[in-house]
C-alpha cells in the first residue's frame, strides 16, 4: 500500500484527469445519507478502512448512512483535485437521483484528513 500511495504523490502526470475516482462501498441505497472519506497526501483510501468498518459494525450508523471514498493522484494541486470531487459528487447526485426525491443525499458528509480536509473545505466555500 505504501509504494502505490507515494506513487501517487510523486507521479509526474499532473492533471491526469482518470485517476480521480468516486466509489460507492456498496449499492446506492435511497434513504441513507454519504459519507465521503478524502484521504491525505502521498495516501489512499484504504487508509480509511478500519474506521469504516468501525461504523459499519454499529447497526444505527448502518441503517442511516452509506460509505463513499474519494481517491485521487495528491501530486495535483488541491484546487484541481477539489475541482474534481466537485464534478464527481455533482455527477453522482444527478446520476443516483436524477428527479431530485432523495433528500439525503442531498446532505452528504465529508470527512478529509490533511489534504483531503483542504478538498473538503474547497467544497463548502
């Protein structure tokens, strides 16, 4: 996991636009609101699977959100790679519910560690 994760960091094809991804952990489900985990520079998602599994594990949590991860190469520059997560949460959303009759996942939640938290806040200002 780590030589893929500083790969990540160290590769040179900045603005590579494929490598960003935004990934259900299971089957949408109507009704339960996502959460986004956003790893951190030179990281990936897996870093996020023992908390995931951790909330998981309690059946209230699991009844009433869904899990999503963002990945993305962290050598970008952060605008680029929030402008990222921005067109793949839009995507998703218009996607997933296209008339609009889920409201919860209209409230999605994001939770980023280090860079990702900066990639987070690109999205509420």
């Amino acid at each position: 996991m780590w030589e893929s994760e500083l790969a990540g960091f160290f590769d040179g094809d900045f603005f590579d636009r494929t490598k960003a991804q935004l990934v259900g952990l299971e089957p949408y489900r109507p009704g339960q609101i996502p959460i986004v985990f956003i790893h951190g520079t030179g990281s990936s998602s897996g870093r996020w699977r023992n908390l995931i599994n951790d909330l998981q594990s309690d059946a209230a949590i699991r009844k009433g959100f869904q899990f999503w991860s963002f990945s993305y190469a962290t050598g970008n520059p952060v605008q680029f790679s929030a402008d990222q997560l921005r067109e793949l949460l839009q995507a998703a959303v218009r996607q997933l519910d296209p008339r609009g009759r889920d409201p919860a996942l209209r409230q999605i939640v994001l939770i980023g560690h280090s860079q990702g938290g900066l990639l987070a806040k690109w999205q509420v200002i």
